[in-house]
C-alpha cells in the first residue's frame, strides 16, 4: 500500500488523513477530492456500477483537518451508460466537501481520439525546477508527497521576477513512484501552486469550486501538466488545468474558481486586453 | 412578467414549464440550470443569505418534459463571503437535476479587473446569421425564445461545410427584449448550439455535467458569447463557453462534459494536434 492508496482507504465509511497532506493547516483539497471520488466509487460498486469517474464537482465548504473524516454517500443514478453518487465529507458535526461524481465506462469512452490538444513541449524533467522546500513552502507537507519539476520559464514568480502571463506548466508524479490512476487524477489537477502565484500573488488561494473531467486512463510515468487563468476579477479567478500521460494523450482537465489578494500594483501592472 | 421570469417562478418549491422552452421532447438544461439557480437564491434568502451566484455545478441525471417541476433546496452553508445550496429538480418520482450553487456579493467580487479575455470582434448583429428555423432546428422551440446572430465565419456547418475547428461566435439575447441578469446566465451559457456541430455532428450533444462561474452582473444590451472545444474523444467532449456583456465585461464562463455522436468520416478529418 502506497501513502495515497492508504489515505483513500475506507472503512465504514470513515478514512484517516495524516498530517502529511496539508497545506499550512488545512489538508489539500485535491485529496478530499480523490478521497470523495473513492467514496462515490464505492457506493456504486455496491449496487455493481460503474467505477471509472468521467465528471466530478466540488465545492469547498470549510477547511479539514488531518484526523478522520466520515464519508457520507448517495447513489443518484445507477444507469446503463452513466452512473452518479454524491458524497459529503465530515468532520465532528461540519460538513466540509459537497461533491458529486458521474462514472461510466472510460475505455469505452476514450477511443477514438477525435481531437485533443497536444501537450506542451517542456525540458527534461532533469533540468526542470524541483519544487522548493523553504520560505513560504516550508509548511506544505503535501510536497513531500510530490515530485513535481516546474518548467524553469514559468517559475519567474520563485525569483521575484513574476511573468505575469497566468501560465505555468510542469511534470508531475508521486514522489513514491506510485503510478497514476483514474482515481489519482482529482488529486493531481490540484497539486500545482495556484496560477496567480505568475502575478506576484504568493499567497494561498482558497478553492470555492472545482470541476474536473477524466477523459483517458492514464499510462505509467510521469504525467505534464498545465494550469493557466485568463480572468482575475476583483479577487477571484478561474484556473483551468490540463494533464497528459506519458504516451501525450489527455487525460484530465478542471476548472476551479478560486480566491486571490493580488498585489497593490497589478491594477497597472496587468493590463485588460481589451484596453491594451 | 417576461416569459423567462414566469419560467422562473417558484410557488411552494414548483415551477410550471411551458413547452415554449424545449429541444425535440426535454426541456433545455440552460433553464433548467438558471431555475435551480433560482431555487438555491430562494432558500439563501429565507436566512438573509447571499443573493448573487457566483458558482455553480449541475448533473443532468434525466430529461425533464413541459409541465411541473418540484424544487427540493438545502442550504448547505450560509457564510460571511460564501454561501452555498443545493437543489434537486424532479419530476413525480425522477430527479432530473442535482444543482449546486454558491452566492456570494458580486458587486464586491467583480472590480477591479485585473486580466480579463478580450471579446471577440465580431461583425454587426445586422449581418450575422439568425439561427435558422428550419430543417433540423424546427422542433428547437427554445429558439424562438433566443434572438441568436451566429458569427458567418463560424456557420459553415448549417451550409454543409463544417469548419472542423470547434469554434463558434455570436451575438445572443432574449428574443422579447428582456434585459440580461445574473440569474439569466446560467442559461445563455448553455443556449447556443454544440460546438460539435462544427465537425458536421449536427445531434443533439446532452450534457452530463455542467459547472458555471458568473463574473460580473451584466449591463443592458447585446451579449457576446463564444463557445470552444478542444477535445473530442470517444463521444464524450468539453465545451468551455465565455460570455462578455455589452461593455465588453466578462461576465460568464463555463465548461460542460457532454455527449457527441460523430460522423464516421471525422477520425481521419480531424486530427489531433499532436499527430498534425
């Protein structure tokens, strides 16, 4: 069993989150997502549904702590071709992720490939930055559960130098060698550092919502990834994000709104297109 | 009263739907979505809560037909910035739609812009393409609720050349002359035809999962709207739409999971970018 793996194990309906996963206090969103996902996928296995999650929303309703978190769950639909749970996840009496998943059949769904976007062309995983340990970062346990190599033309932001162009890409895997699953990929499509930080803006950025889709099952090694905004809009901002396999198929994409504190000067130093 | 607003009208937690608001036999999923919109505004202004959407997400878990629709709402939290509730949309025994929304104040949430996408140029709603009524749009009745001015660039489908490219433009709004408002949003996001029907996929495309930012409150006038796909893969494809208002605003934006039926033709007429 791999630290993942363990963190997504449910027994009646009850999981224990170690301290490894949090950001600051507060255990990483992405996990409660894969953790909710597996929960959905267990309530269906009970009425011998699909397991492979297609669609999934979230909403972020309070912070939770490491500790145990009580998974409670409804079968919404159990059809033919696709299949829906949603699940609440609690700690004490606080209810702290609404979630709902739709499942289907991802091999039947994943071929043929009649578009898709190609992934970005990055540097060796060798001469991309390492995510950074110290300063700001120091709390994030969750990195030590990463490996995650950001491409050094979109790391400006770690140099004081931010680009300013709400981009960042990166390789990314388990640090554990785990390799990546269906169930994995909630977790990774939000293990990146918030696109905002391409503004300057280092500060943490609170997930309100978050949709995500798997499109693919992913092939062994390392997954690339993209997140990028084009709207930050008096203190909110989309971030969408995109992750390919090893072979360069898509595999998942979300979409999060999420909150930010942008910098004094971004109001004149990051201009509208429209007024460019 | 507009017709929109009647549509829109909860008496005791029901809604009396028209057939003026269907596609073939359903009613369209876009007013459904602004209706459990309205119910969750409804149940947030019961405990003097927010009033604006800022998020939302929507499963589609059955068709609903014209006639009565029953709201079920549970305010999930009522916060100091966020609050959020979920509503169930269902039809005698069937639940149609599991909705999630969460409100904020959007009058706070909207200034200042500090990146915004620019809208698209587009040529004069006078010379745009009214969205035809004939053939297969005659059992659209929802179009006659729409005046919808389709970009010619992005039109070629309806005269049997499809432009392949997953993209279409256009000018939208309420065929009587109702203004646009946040509540109408969740709606227009959904209203145009799929972007699918760019590869000559002229079906019905159903959503089966839908989720929705509303960025700021819209001003009076003609929206602008844009709609993209990106990757169509095993009959499943996301469809990312952005609306500005007549300010050029962003306004909305949303992303769907939905299905496509695609001609046999299209492996070898679309190719993915990657193999290009």
């Amino acid at each position: 069993m791999t630290e993942f793996d363990d963190a997504l194990t449910l027994t009646d309906g009850r999981a224990d989150l170690t301290d490894g996963w949090v950001i600051g206090e507060a255990v990483n969103g992405g996990l409660l997502m894969s953790l909710a996902t597996k929960a959905a996928a267990d309530a269906l296995s009970a009425v011998d549904s699909h397991q492979d999650p297609v669609a999934f929303s979230t909403t972020f309703l309070a912070a939770a702590q490491p500790g145990q978190v009580r998974a409670e769950t409804q079968v919404l639909r159990a059809g033919r071709s696709f299949s829906t749970a949603e699940v609440t996840l609690s700690q004490g009496d606080v209810a702290c992720v609404r979630h709902t998943a739709t499942f289907a059949d991802l091999d039947a769904n994943s071929e043929p490939v009649h578009l898709q976007e190609a992934p970005p062309e990055l540097p060796d995983p060798e001469v991309c930055a390492p995510a950074a340990r110290g300063g700001f970062a120091e709390k994030i346990r969750l990195l030590d559960r990463l490996d995650m190599r950001i491409d050094p033309l979109t790391v400006g932001w770690a140099l004081g130098q931010p680009a300013r162009d709400g981009e960042m890409r990166a390789w990314i895997r388990f640090a554990d060698g785990r390799e990546p699953d269906v169930l994995s990929l909630p977790f990774f499509l939000d293990a990146m550092p918030p696109v905002t930080f391409t503004f300057g803006a280092l500060g943490w950025a609170p997930t309100i919502a978050f949709s995500g889709h798997v499109r693919s099952r992913p092939a062994p090694g390392w997954l690339r990834m993209r997140i990028t905004t084009r709207n930050v809009i008096g203190g909110l901002f989309e971030e969408d994000a995109i992750i390919w396999d090893s072979r360069g198929h898509v595999v998942a994409q979300s979409r999060q709104l999420a909150g930010v504190r942008m910098p004094a000067d971004s109001e004149r130093g990051t201009r509208a297109p429209e007024s460019a």
